[in-house]
C-alpha cells in the first residue's frame, strides 16, 4: 500500500507540473474572445453599409442603427487600435523568451491559422520543424498579425478622413516588410493602398490584386470601392456596390441574431434566478434551490481512489497529449500543421476520443475492485434515466448559466486583457469554411464532451467529495477541477461558474442527462456564435 501511495505521489507531481506548465503556456496565448471582439466589429462594419429596404414591412435598419451605434468606423478604430496595441505587447513577451510559448499543448498543436506560410507543395508532406522554428513560429504568426491589423487600421483612418496617418500607418508596414520576406504580399499591399489615397494617387497595375488576395469584408469593399472610381470603372463599382448591399444586409441580420439570442436567454436567465430565489425565500426547504441540497451519495471507495482517479486522469493526459501522440506522428512523418480545416476537425475528434478511451479506462480500472454497486443503495451514482424533469433542469440551467457566465466573463476579461488562451478548437471553427469540419466539430463538442466530463467531473467527483464536504463544497471543488482540466488560465473563473451550474443542476435532478443537456446546449451556443461570427468575413 505505501509503494502505491509513493507512485501516487511522484505521478501527483508530474501532473502539477504538467498543469502548471500548461496554465504557464496559456499566459501568452491570445483569447478568442480577443478574435471574437474584431470579427463583430467587421460584422458592424458590413452592417452600417446597408441602406435598408424600402419594400420591408420589418424595421431592420432601425434595429440595426441602434446596434451599430452612431459612429461605426469611428468605434471600430478604437477597438482595432487596441487590438494592435494588445497584440504588440504580446509579440514583445514571446520575443523575450528563448522557449516556444504557442501550440504546445496537445490540441492546440492542431492548429494551423490561415495565415500560416507554406513551406511545401500540398501534395508534399512537409519535413517536421526544429526547435529552432516551433520557437519562431509564434512570433511569425504574430508579426504578420499585426501587419494585417496596420493594414485594415489604415483603411479605418482613411474612411475617418484621416489620410496622413492613414499614409503614415501603411508607410510604415512597407518599411518593415522586405520584398523578398514571407510578408511580401502585405507590403505590397500597403503599397497599393498608399497609391489609392495619395495626391494625386498613383494606381499599380496588381492593385486590384493586391487587394482582394490580403483584405476582406468591409475593408476589400472601401478599397475597391476607392480604386473604381479614380479608375472610372463604372459598371465593376455598380456590381461592387450591388453585392456589398446583400452582404451588409445579410451582416445585419446575423448581428441581430447574434445580440438577441445572448440578450433573450440572458434575460429568462435573470427570470429563472429571481423565480428561485423568492421560492426559497417563501417555501424555504421545500425550494427547488435546496432541494437535494444536502443530500450525499453513498461511497464504498475513499480519498485514495479519488486521489488515483484524478492523478491518473491528468497524467493520462499528458502522456497520450504530448509524448506518445507527438512521437507517434513524428515516426510516421506526420505533420498536423499541414492538415486542412477538415483534416484538423477529424484529427481533434481522433485525439479527444483517445483521451475519452484513457480518461474512462482509469475511471473503470479504479472502481473495479467496487464493483457491482448494490442496487438500492447506489442507485443514484451514474444515474442515467430518461424519465423525470431532467430535460426541464437541462434546459433551466443552461439559461441560469447565462447571466452567471457573461457577467463573470466580463469582469474576467477585464483582468486578462484579451491573453490567457482559449479552446483550441474555437478559433479553428471561426475561421472556418467547410462544413463537413464544422459537423465534426460539433460532435466533438457538443456531444462528445458533454457525455465524458459529465460521468468524470459530475458523475464520479462530484458524488465522491460528498463523502468528506458538504454537497455545496463538493459542487465547487468539481467545477473547479473541470476548470483546471482546460488548462487555459484565462478560462477557469468562467468555466468553474459553469461547472458550479452544472453541479447544482446534477444534485438537484440526480440524473446525468440534465448536465450532459446543459453542457451540449452551452457548446452549441457557442459554435454557432462563432460560426455565425465567422461568416460575417466575406
């Protein structure tokens, strides 16, 4: 018994070490609420070119004007402004350290930005990198985003008739990109730009080019729209104009969608809280707040078999996440930085599969020794019953979460200040465009995490903390734990907000298909947020 508890040690310090390292990594990686903040704004830009339809019996555009506000250029160069800044003090931090401090961890190696150089043929499998280049990496992918940010910031000061510092924001981007640099394209670009609002302009031949190879959205279209004119293309601004109207009006709708759904579930959320409380306050034991609220689970097992689960869980992890998988593709002279969007979306459900099979096999192994559980008496652990209100504690916490989460998620962000990573998976399904990876992604979002977190963290932790806190202190402990086990720094005061629901809505319902329903439902949410977001760029 003291051998295993002296292995249980040494693998308790590894996992430290592993997380810690982990949540250290995280610090200088960029949230996606960061990305989420410009692609809205992109989206508030489309929206503010739409005049309206005169042939409408639904004020959309007055809908519209009240979301995008009465300066919508003037409030997007704040915010790019500040992105830039953000992005800046980041680049700073990564060229300071001689470690890599992006893509280490297992799913965040999958990533592959858009904006990614090519250093093969796509028929080619491209030699994997040294160390040398994973450390310069992130730099890379930083550098070109601020180039790309000084691009767009110079169109803004242009439409807010800030031609000088328009000029000397390009100038300066043509100043710091070689022509024969992996940024060449952007400084020509820049170049482009300068010619288009210079007195008196001077137009390149590949403007046009130019232009819709590095700009999108509302961006590429005030370029555009720039060039045609002094080129005195008539019939190319009147199409140009023609499809900007159904984007933008297309852009208005998906902010309406995108505002309201947040706002009306907020506000039924803000409902359900109140109804709760003024139930306890009037029926006091009897509330649904309390019910089941001390009410334990029987466990034949103790803390060393907790402690076994979770240490085993983490270093499972680990090793699957960061040495067995990287050396395997290595040895198979595979490069997961050269998959595509649909490649990567079946590659993550392949590696979070693999991490299920490991996290369940250690669940299995530790409790069998216990098994059978004794019908009656355990009835309630791992309570899967199609029966009864689990749908309605479901559905009600998933709208409790709502206002608990944003507010939480605001005064966090506050803290962090766009750093502090974010799910791999989330910028990938922003960016992307095929459909086929977007489904692949839900399944493993939406169906797939909620059915394995909720049996480890809600199923098995949760239950067996009760054995030594209160169920309060049990519920708090898991959702902590479940933050943690996302290793990203800035994301586990919201997600222990959400595990705290998801607790509550699990002790109350004592089924497990009410959390599983409530986490699909919240990772549904935000996939379609972002693949809402993310079409807005077009």
């Amino acid at each position: 018994m003291k051998l295993k508890q002296l292995i249980l040690g040494v693998l308790t310090i590894i996992a430290i070490a592993f997380i810690g390292l982990s949540l250290a990594q995280s610090w200088s990686q960029p949230q996606v609420q960061s990305r989420l903040e410009l692609y809205q704004t992109n989206l508030l830009l489309h929206a503010s070119e739409w005049q309206g339809d005169a042939n409408s019996d639904v004020d959309l555009k007055g809908a519209r004007d009240k979301l995008i506000g009465d300066e919508p250029v003037k409030a997007a160069l704040k915010q790019y402004q500040e992105a830039r800044q953000s992005v800046a003090g980041t680049l700073a931090k990564l060229e300071t350290r001689s470690q890599p401090t992006l893509e280490d961890r297992p799913l965040a190696r999958t990533l592959k930005p858009e904006t990614q150089p090519k250093v093969a043929p796509a028929t080619e499998t491209p030699a994997p990198k040294t160390q040398a280049q994973q450390s310069q990496e992130p730099i890379t992918q930083m550098t070109r985003l601020i180039h790309e940010l000084d691009l767009r910031l110079g169109v803004l000061q242009a439409q807010q008739e800030q031609t000088v510092a328009a000029l000397a924001t390009w100038n300066q981007l043509i100043d710091t990109t070689q022509p024969s640099s992996q940024f060449s394209s952007l400084g020509k670009t820049a170049t482009a730009l300068v010619g288009l609002w210079s007195t008196p302009s001077s137009l390149l031949p590949d403007a046009e080019l130019q232009i819709k190879q590095e700009l999108d959205g509302w961006f590429r279209y005030q370029a555009l729209t720039r060039l045609y004119k002094l080129q005195q293309r008539q019939t190319s601004l009147s199409e140009l104009q023609t499809t900007e109207q159904d984007l933008a009006q297309q852009a208005a709708l998906k902010l309406l969608l995108i505002a309201g759904i947040p706002v009306f579930g907020f506000l039924i959320g803000i409902g359900i809280l109140v109804y709760l409380v003024v139930q306890w306050l009037v029926k006091g034991k009897q509330a649904l707040l309390v019910q089941n609220g001390t009410l334990s689970w029987p466990t034949s097992w103790g803390g060393e078999t907790i402690w076994q689960v979770l240490v085993l869980f983490f270093v499972g992890q680990f090793f699957v996440g960061q040495i067995a998988l990287p050396l395997g593709l290595q040895l198979l002279g595979i490069n997961p930085a050269s998959f595509d969007s649909r490649t990567q979306a079946i590659y993550i459900l392949a590696v979070y599969a693999l991490l299920v099979t490991v996290g369940l096999l250690v669940l299995y192994s530790s409790l069998k020794p216990f098994l059978p559980l004794p019908d009656e008496e355990y009835e309630d652990w791992f309570r899967i019953n199609g029966g009864g209100n689990w749908f309605w504690w479901g559905l009600g916490g998933y709208f409790m979460a709502l206002p608990l989460v944003i507010l939480v998620s605001l005064i966090n962000q506050q803290f962090w200040q766009g750093q502090g990573g974010s799910n791999p998976i989330l910028p990938i399904v922003l960016e992307g465009r095929d459909n086929v990876a977007l489904v692949i992604f839900f399944l493993t979002a939406s169906v797939a995490a909620p059915l394995f977190e909720e049996v480890m963290f809600r199923g098995f932790l949760l239950p067996s903390l009760t054995r030594y806190v209160p169920v309060w202190g049990a519920i708090t402990i898991s959702a902590f734990l479940f933050a943690l086990a996302h290793l990203s720094l800035s994301e586990i005061l919201p997600l222990m907000v959400l595990g705290m629901v998801l607790g509550f809505v699990y002790t109350r319902s004592r089924n497990l298909l009410a959390p599983m329903l409530m986490h699909s439902l919240w990772n549904s949410g935000t996939l379609l947020s972002l693949f809402i977001l993310g079409s807005g760029s077009t």
